[in-house]
C-alpha cells in the first residue's frame, strides 16, 4: 500500500534553514509527480511546492519562491523541501501528498520559526 513518511521538522529561528524529507513506498515513485502542502492554525492547507513525475521539474508557491527547494531522489524513492531564510509565517504542519489512482498523504511533520 502507498505509504508516505515525513520527517525533519522542528524549531528553528526566523532566518535559519530546515531540510524536511518524504520517503515513498507502494508505487512506482519515479512515475509520479509529488507535492508539499502545510497548514497553519486557523488556515487553509496550501500546496507549497510540487516536482513533476521522472527528472523532475520543480513549482514553487509564490510565498516560498526563491527560498525553498523541492528536489526528489528517484533511486531512494524520497522527496525533500530544503527551507532558507525561514520565516514566522512559514510555521506550519507540512505533508507530503501523491495521486495514486486517490490522493495519498503522509502524517505530516511541524515546522515552528520563532525567536
């Protein structure tokens, strides 16, 4: 069954950086594309990044361009989200999400940017 698992949250202070990861497991990974969402309290989910299926081509919200990185590993089956220059208002839960016939999403991991 697909499974997703994300991991590399935590605190950290306004200007620093995070690396979050996603491993993959119960489909052909390299064949779709993968996404990141997070939420924040009281705030709707959003789609932060996602990278297309294969190569991957990497798509950015306009609030994390230029600051995030989405980059996927199709030999270890994982998708990351490296985070620079964190802000407050990046805090948030964030999933990893993939379309496998349904959408599919891991348990999420918190990311917390205060002083």
């Amino acid at each position: 069954q697909v499974q997703l698992v994300e991991s590399g949250g935590g605190w950290v202070q306004p200007g620093g950086s995070m690396r979050l990861s996603c491993a993959a497991s119960g489909f052909t990974f390299t064949r779709y594309p993968m996404n990141w969402f997070r939420q924040a309290p009281g705030k709707e989910r959003e789609l932060v990044a996602f990278i297309t299926q294969g190569a991957g081509s990497p798509h950015y919200a306009g609030s994390v361009e230029g600051r995030f990185t989405i980059s996927r590993d199709n030999t270890k089956n994982m998708v990351y989200l490296r985070m620079n220059v964190l802000k407050p208002e990046d805090t948030a839960n964030y999933s990893c999400k993939a379309y496998v016939s349904r959408n599919y999403w891991g348990q999420g991991t918190q990311v917390t940017v205060s002083s």
